[in-house]
C-alpha cells in the first residue's frame, strides 16, 4: 500500500506552495544534502519500473493516484492498465454510466473512490466547455475545487505530471522523513509537510518524491523503523467495507433488486442490510425508493 488513507489531505492547514524556512524543527544542512545525494543514487540503481511513471499525462497519473490509495501496488498495476484502456482520457470517463466504471473497478475496493474519480472527470469537462481539448487543471488551488481531489492528491499529480516543485508526503514519504532526519515520531503532519518542502530538491521533484516511496516501501518498512502509520485497515471480511462492497457486485450483475430480497443475499438481518443501503447511498453509489436499490 502506498499511502495508508491518502493521509496527508488531512494535512489542509500545511501551504501547498514553495518551500518555507519558517519551520520549527531544526535540521542540519548536511543531513539534507547527505539524504538528497544518498536517496537519488539509490533510485537510480533500485527505482520500481511502474506504468504511471512512463507517462505524462495528469489524467492517467491521477488515475494511478486515485487507486493506489488503500490499495497495494501489485493490487493496482493490472486494474491501472484496464481503467485507462477503457477510459483513456478525461471525455470518456465523463460521460459513461457510473455502472461501467464499477465494473471496471472491481476489485481494487473503496468503490466511493470510483465515483469521486468519474465526479471530478465530469467537473474538469464542465469546466473546458469552450472548444478546448478537457485538461485538468495545473495549480493546487484549482485542482482541488475538483470533487474528490484533497491537497495530498492535487500535488501528487503536479508532481508527477509536470515536475512541479511542490512536497507531499504520503505514508512511505513520511516514514522515510522522520527516520532519515532523526524526527520524532509524532511530528505534527503540518511541521512534517514543512520539513518536506524545505528538503525538497529543486527542479528533481518528480525523481525526488518516487525515490522517497520506493524506499520507504522497499527499504526503511514500518518493520524495519520501527515507525507505525498513523492509519491502518481493519480487516475486510466481515465488515461493512466487505457488505458494501458485495452488494456493488450484486447490482452490477443484475439492477436494480428489490429492497426485500437484500438481507437473503447478503445474509444479514434486514435493519443490517437496510444500512449498508444507507452507507452506499450516501456514497452516491446507489439509488433507491422503497422497493428497489439500483445503482446510481
């Protein structure tokens, strides 16, 4: 998993522009110059070959961004791959049923991911209805007036996209940082996105922020620093994450069902299955009237 819960969009209070010098923790100059150095080679020899680092295009990397969030990488290489053939650019995905995408979704989990994604696909459109090809937008601010995109995900996509230099800090990133810079452990998360941006490595954003992930991922692991994420999963079976998420396929098999054959089919009781009604319906993944629950 690359960022536990997108952990960082709680980070709202943290600036999302260049580097500060106004942070409160004190970190001396030849650490940071022995990480950048000593990281970069790293990557260099051990990075991870992924397919949303062989593009460009910020629709495909917020794909990728979107998906791997509680999702484990090799989880997201083959779904990654299918989304964008299905949907390749911003238009497509705008204007198909919410049903296809589901589908094509399946299986990665956190289907509310899905319809914020396809949200912000039609509010990008929306917003280049004047003749030009829909692009998303290329600054912080405007990205996250899309629905869905918080500020972790907004500069992961600058980043990536178009190298921009802007910090983010994602589970990996943050345990690399706390350990690497000998910070403590519970570093408030506006602090650390300022340690962030002050080590940030100019005009290397892009290699800088994957060589950070595959460390941490690869290298320094919770295992080994001894550093625990500041979220973690409960397990799937058996709670409402798995309901919902059966009920999903159920109604992408056959919608909609009716009201009153749901507790049968997910063997819950009738006031258990009405809720997981209520959880999906809240997420604008269906609709439903007193008789039928179909999807949105």
């Amino acid at each position: 998993m690359r960022r536990g819960n997108d952990v960082t969009d709680d980070l709202r209070e943290a600036r999302a522009g260049e580097a500060t010098d106004d942070t409160h923790v004190a970190i001396a100059d030849d650490l940071v110059d022995d990480l950048r150095q000593r990281l970069l080679a790293w990557y260099a020899e051990n990075g991870r070959d992924l397919p949303w680092r062989r593009t460009r295009d910020p629709y495909a990397i917020l794909v990728s961004e979107v998906m791997l969030q509680q999702t484990q990488v090799p989880r997201v290489v083959p779904k990654y791959a299918a989304f964008l053939e299905r949907f390749p650019d911003l238009d497509t995905l705008a204007e198909v049923p919410l049903a296809d995408v589901l589908s094509v979704w399946s299986g990665l989990g956190y289907n509310n991911r899905a319809v914020r994604l396809k949200k912000a696909a039609e509010a990008a459109v929306a917003r280049s209805r004047d003749g030009r090809l829909p692009t998303l937008p290329d600054t912080v601010e405007e990205l996250m007036r899309l629905p869905g995109i918080g500020p972790y995900t907004a500069r992961a996509v600058l980043i990536f996209a178009h190298n921009a230099d802007l910090a983010a800090v994602d589970a990996n990133i943050r345990r690399v940082l706390l350990h690497e810079l000998r910070l403590p452990h519970d570093l408030p998360a506006a602090d650390l996105q300022q340690v962030a941006e002050v080590v940030l490595p100019r005009g290397r954003a892009r290699d800088w922020h994957n060589a950070l992930m595959d460390y941490g991922a690869l290298v320094l692991t919770s295992r080994a620093t001894g550093i625990a994420p500041l979220t973690t999963q409960s397990p799937f079976e058996g709670s409402r994450r798995s309901y919902r998420s059966r009920l999903v396929r159920l109604l992408l098999a056959e919608s909609p069902r009716r009201r009153q054959a749901l507790p049968d089919l997910l063997g819950l009781p009738y006031e258990d299955a009405n809720e997981i009604v209520r959880l999906l319906e809240a997420d604008e993944l269906v609709v439903c009237d007193d008789e039928l629950v179909r999807l949105a």
